[in-house]
C-alpha cells in the first residue's frame, strides 16, 4: 500500500523542525547545508512555524510549511502540538517510503509521526537541540513544564536515535536510560571565510557584548546585574546588549533605571549576516546561559578571534579550555560574571588566546570537518 507517496530512486532525509524563536534559524539553516553536501540523499526542509517570526534564509529552502499562532492555555498548546503531529504525518505519508530518514530538530512533539514512521519502515532520527525540557522542569517547575517533561521522557525511546553535542550531555539532560540509542553529532558549522579575523584584536575598542535572546535561561538578568561591578572597574569600557525576546521589557526597564551608565547601548536583534562585523567590533562576548547544547554565537565568535566567557554548560567544557582559547563562569551569577570579565579584559596577552579561539574552529566546526563526520554517521544507520 503506498499512501499516495511519491516513488523515488534516491533515499531522501526529511528535516522536521519547529523554530521557537528567530536565534532557531541559524543551527537549522545549518543542519540543512551540512546534509545538502551529503550527496547520497535528497534533503527536504518541513517546518512549523509562528506567524510572528520570519525566517530569511530558511524561508527560501523549505519545502513544506504550516503556520500557527502563538498559543496560551494549556488546551490550546495540547491542540497546537495535535496540529504539528498531524502535519508531520501527512508529510511521512505522501513524500516518505521505506529506507528514508525523518530527522526531528526538535525537543519533544513528535510521537505520532515516529510511530507512524516505525509502521512505514523509515529510520528516525531526534536530534536534540538543547536540555530546555528538562531544565525547565528542574528549574521552574509546574504543570506545563512537567507536561513537556513527561512527554520528552515518553516519546524519546520511540526513535531510532537520538542525537546529542557530546557524551557529557547523557548525564546533564538525564538520558541514560536510553543511551544505547544515542549518537553524537551535531548541525554545527561555521562558514570560516565569512566569519573570520577582520581587525586584529589589539585593534578594537574596548566593548564587550551580550548577543542574543533575553530569557531567562539565556542568563540576561544575571548579565544585567553584573554590569555595575564590571564599569567600577572599568568605567571606560563600553557594553553593548543586542537581542530580543519575551524579556525585552525588563531589559529596557533595567536600564532605563540606570540610565546614568552611559557606556550601556541597547541594540535591536542583528540579522546573521551582520554578526561578523559586530563581533569584530568587540574584545569579549558574553555568553553566561543556564543551560545551552553549544551555542552558534560561541563558535561564530571565536572563528573571528573574539574570546568568549561562557557558562560551563552542555559541551561548552569540551570546546572551552578557560584562560586558553576563552573563558568558562565558575557559575553565571552576576559577581562571577563580572570577576571573569575584569580577568579577561585586564591580561596582557589576549591577542593569543584570540588566535587560539580561531585555530579551534579551523580545526572542529570547518565545513569539510563536519560534513565528514554526517557522511560516516549516516552510512552507518543505512
């Protein structure tokens, strides 16, 4: 019986996403390219997305989309997570057969359409874009985090794999109990010819920068409360915040009551391609997160040799050797913050670890590097 699907030579990889935010672009823009190098799949881009967020560069690329609303309530959230279900099982029906690859960049969601894809003989892949279902619940529990815990706990064991950053995170996002399914693999890839050393270290102005989206688990409070023991020391020194998020209101309430740090810029969400230019622009990004996998901004900033302070989370201590090629938080409160930042900007020999943050990811997150490592991943799931 083929359920109208398509018949095709060539096995294909359906990527089945849903970006909760524009900062969900680039790892999923990414994972796009990296299996486009691929050249034994045809690659096919599925997203669901809110009407609210446009998406530039995956907007161009997506093959099938469904658009929805923002929604509040629990009923209406359990309705919405029907709705991706349904999409995606249509999807599996018309355009899958037997030996392809539904790959979910997704945390939870997507029980139906694996079991589904178990019934039609194609492999499923989850590859877990961050711990959030599993902090939220420890850090702010309730029912609809415990809710979203619950079915993340379900349905993982229902895949074939389970895809994560690096081993470490088997313990830190409580996954032991399906480790034989786990593999290690990421979507990341920094383009080193676009993100690259354009005005030497010993060249920029004294700023440092916060770059991203302003919630919680992004650690934007902790950084705001840092500042005042940061410009004690350093009262020359120059800050720029740049993002936006549901935290928006806060941050713009923070420094309006502060508004005597003249040294404080508040700047809008920057378009990826603008990213090289500010990140040459600054001596130091901080990246001072609850919980992360490994986020685009660290690898981006150091390919252009600007030392990031980072928490010490997800595979972050894997790539981070602190005082080497950049800097871990013992923890992201706001003195801690503000101690390394001081550290960091008082050493005499920065334009070395500079250098070094940019030989890391020469040597990891380079196209050829990483499109080798999905080559060998996936033949061994055919």
């Amino acid at each position: 019986m083929s359920f109208g699907r398509e018949k095709k030579d060539t096995p294909s990889i359906h990527i089945f996403s849903y970006p909760i935010s524009i900062a969900f672009e680039t790892p999923l823009y990414n994972l796009y390219n990296i299996l486009n190098e691929v050249r034994t799949y045809d690659i096919y881009l599925n997203i669901i997305k809110e009407d609210s967020i446009k998406y530039p560069r995956i907007d161009r690329i997506v093959e099938n989309s469904m658009i929805i609303s923002p929604q509040r309530g629990l009923v209406k959230k359990i309705g919405a997570v029907i709705r991706r279900n349904a999409f995606a099982c249509n999807i599996l029906l018309k355009k899958l057969k037997r030996g392809d690859i539904a790959l979910f960049f997704m945390e939870n969601g997507a029980i139906i359409p694996c079991i589904l894809a178990k019934i039609l003989g194609i492999t499923t892949v989850k590859l877990l874009p961050s711990g959030i279902a599993h902090s939220g619940w420890q850090e702010m529990p309730s029912i609809s985090s415990g809710l979203i815990y619950g079915l993340y706990v379900f349905e993982n064991p229902w895949f074939d794999k389970i895809g994560i950053y690096g081993p470490n995170l088997i313990t830190e996002w409580n996954l032991e109990y399906i480790y034989k399914k786990i593999l290690i693999i990421s979507e990341h890839l920094v383009d080193t010819n676009e993100f690259n050393i354009k005005i030497e270290y010993s060249s920029r102005p004294n700023y440092i920068a916060y770059i991203g989206r302003f919630s919680l688990e992004k650690g934007i409070c902790n950084f705001l409360s840092s500042l005042p023991q940061i410009i004690a020391v350093n009262d020359e020194i120059g800050i720029w915040i740049i993002g936006d998020g549901e935290l928006k209101d806060e941050v713009t309430s923070y420094l309006r009551r502060n508004s005597s740090y003249a040294n404080i810029e508040l700047l809008p969400w920057a378009e990826h391609r603008m990213l090289p230019a500010i990140l040459n622009t600054i001596r130091l990004v901080v990246i001072p997160s609850y919980t992360e996998g490994l986020p685009n901004l660290l690898l981006e900033a150091m390919a252009c040799g600007t030392p990031a302070i980072v928490s010490s989370v997800g595979i972050i201590p894997s790539i981070i050797i602190d005082d080497v090629n950049g800097y871990t938080l013992e923890n992201n409160r706001p003195e801690s913050i503000a101690y390394t930042v001081t550290k960091a900007l008082q050493k005499k020999d920065m334009e070395v670890i500079a250098m070094k943050a940019r030989k890391t990811i020469e040597d990891n997150f380079a196209k050829e590097v990483v499109t080798k490592k999905w080559e060998d991943l996936l033949r061994n799931l055919r």
